[in-house]
C-alpha cells in the first residue's frame, strides 16, 4: 500500500541520520579525549561548569525546534556527560540513598555517565569530597517551602570547599508501577511525608487503595517495582531507576515547591558573565555593625540575592551570616566591594563563584 511505502521511506531516512549521529557522536567522543589529555599535561580540570553553560546558551540560540530547548538541553547533557567520562572517570557523591530528589539534582548537573555515589549524610559528602574520594558533592540547601537546610550552612564553617554549582529541581510526587493500569492497583507504598503531600489527590481519585507507609520514597519505588498490584509515590528518578511507568504525574498538593542544591568541589570556576558569588561573614556586637558591613554592596550597585543568620556556635548571641549576591569574584567591582567587606569584618570567608542555575 501506498503509506507502507512512505513509511518505509521515511524510516530509512531516519536509519540513515542515526549512522551520520552515531558516527559524530564518537567523532566528538575522540575530541573529547584529546582536550582531556591536554588538560591532564597542564593539571587542568577535567569539568568545566562554565564551558558546558556556554555549550548549552550556543545551542539554545541555535535551536529553531521542533524539539524544545529544555529537551535538546537534557540530550545534550547526557551527550556531553558520556564524552567527559572518556576523558576522565568523574565520581559525585550525594545525599543518598538512590532515587531521591538529591540524586535526580545530581543527575539533572552531571548526566548519568559519572559515578552518582550515595552516602548517608550531609556530613558524609563534604567528607568524601575533602579525603580525595570523589570529584563533587550534592548537598540540598534550600527548599521554597521548608526553608533552609541549617546543617548544609553549618558544615561550609568546618570544611574548606567551594560551591562551583547550584541546580534549582522542582519537587514532583507521582504515582508510578511497574503495572501499566492504573485501575488494577490495590495498594500504594510511599514515605509518610509524601503521603500527607498527596492525601488530597488519594483521597479523591483512590479512596479504596490500601495506603502502606514505609522508610522513603526510593524504598517505596522499590517495593512497587516487585508487586504488580501496588503502586509508589516517589520522584521521577525513582521510576527511572526502578523502570516505573508514572501513572499520574504531580499528585502533590504545592504548585511551586522547588528545592536549590549546592554542587561542591575544591576549585571556583572561571566566569561566564550570569554568576553567583557565596559567601560568609560576621560582624562586630555593636549598634549599625551589619549595616555599615553592608553598606559597600549599596554603594557599588550589588544586587544582594539573599543573606541568612546562623549562630557561630562559638559565643552567645554571636552570628554568621550567609550571602548570595549577583556577579564573579574575578569581576573588579564585586572584588573591590568585597575586600572593602572583608576589611570592616571580624570574621570573612568565600565559599564560591560560580553559574546561577537557569530561573524556574
């Protein structure tokens, strides 16, 4: 018939653009392995956030569609991920266990095709990362909705690492099983927290589901994947790890719930012109101390982005204060308003520059 014919057509064509990929992308892979090696004899890093910003912001330009930019921007993270890894084994280690909301941030930063390591807390990543264990770290510091996560803050005052990333990932409950039908299934595991998030949605659309709490969300995904009547509630990394299908996306009941993780390494990364720079201070115990500590972000036109209050632990009543503001360390006006801060201060401390996530 005359469509099998088109069809049969088209599909050749498209057989024929996946060998010309399929050779490009190893074409790529080799270029790679050169600069790798380049940057091995010179003692270069081998993953340079700035330059994958570029590579994403060239091709956003470039991209007259019908593939979203978002879509080519996660293609490209994943091509990009597996020519880095013929340059260099890169190891990460994050929050864990698997299949959590830290592991999806690590994922959504890195692509897969590096060593994603889980470890059991906060702590534990700064650790790996200080004894030469792994390259990176992935550690949650701030949640739309629950604030700020004071132990993240708390461990930049003991360990002497650098923030070279962030990643902003929206936290999206679904529904998922390793069974198609949504109506064949009897019971719904997940974490307690998660429950509470989705009653509204369970209550209305599965009022006869048996709903069974267990220790988290990957657990839950986990449990699903081994029974073909029970669904999870859990992230969308847990489906991809555990071969889900997401039966219902977004069941949760917060329409703007996003968390902002910290990649974190030894080195700052070199500017790319829309940066972050973080960093700590305190001040004296006197009237107008933080205010005129302040003063040099006013006086230089600094877009101060956020400053939160910690107890330094070391005194009563006594402060440190975490700072986000817009611009790179290496620009001559946020070095100048900095040295004029750090000069006025008890206490100073960068702990990075580096590429703001892209705005949500």
């Amino acid at each position: 018939m005359e469509y099998q014919e088109e069809l049969k057509n088209l599909r050749k064509e498209i057989d024929d653009i996946d060998q010309t990929i399929l050779q490009l992308l190893n074409k790529r892979a080799l270029l790679a392995k050169q600069v790798g090696e380049i940057k091995k004899k010179n003692n270069l890093p081998i993953f340079v956030p700035s330059r994958e910003k570029e590579i994403f912001e060239r091709l956003e330009k470039l991209n007259t569609g019908p593939l979203s930019n978002d879509v080519i921007k996660h293609i490209f993270r994943e091509i990009i991920s597996a020519c880095r890894s013929v340059e260099e084994n890169i190891k990460v280690a994050y929050l864990g266990p698997k299949a959590t909301f830290t592991h999806q941030a690590s994922l959504k930063y890195f692509g897969s095709a590096v060593d994603h390591i889980p470890v059991s807390t906060i702590k534990d990543v700064f650790e790996e990362i200080a004894k030469k264990k792994v390259n990176y770290g992935v550690v949650p510091v701030e949640n739309t909705i629950e604030g700020v996560v004071n132990y993240t803050l708390d461990m930049f005052l003991d360990y002497d690492l650098k923030i070279i990333g962030e990643v902003i990932l929206e936290i999206s409950l679904h529904l998922m099983s390793i069974n198609p039908n949504i109506n064949e299934i009897q019971r719904i595991y997940s974490h307690k927290f998660a429950i509470a998030e989705c009653r509204d949605w369970l209550q209305k659309n599965m009022p006869n589901a048996q709903i069974i709490e267990v220790e988290s969300t990957a657990k839950a995904a986990e449990m699903a994947r081994d029974d073909y009547e029970a669904a999870a509630i859990a992230s969308e990394s847990a489906a991809i790890v555990y071969g889900l299908h997401i039966l219902e996306r977004k069941i949760d009941k917060h329409l703007y719930n996003y968390t902002r993780f910290l990649i974190i390494g030894n080195e700052i990364p070199q500017p790319t012109g829309k940066d972050k720079t973080t960093f700590i201070f305190s001040v004296k115990n006197e009237v107008g101390a933080l205010y005129k500590a302040l003063e040099p972000f006013y006086k230089n036109q600094i877009n101060m982005t956020k400053i939160e209050s910690r107890p330094s632990k070391k005194e009563a009543w006594d402060y440190i204060f975490f700072t986000d503001i817009e611009g790179h360390i290496h620009e001559e006006k946020v070095s100048k308003t900095l040295e004029e801060l750090k000069s006025s201060v008890p206490f100073f401390k960068i702990l990075g520059s580096y590429p703001k996530a892209q705005d949500v």
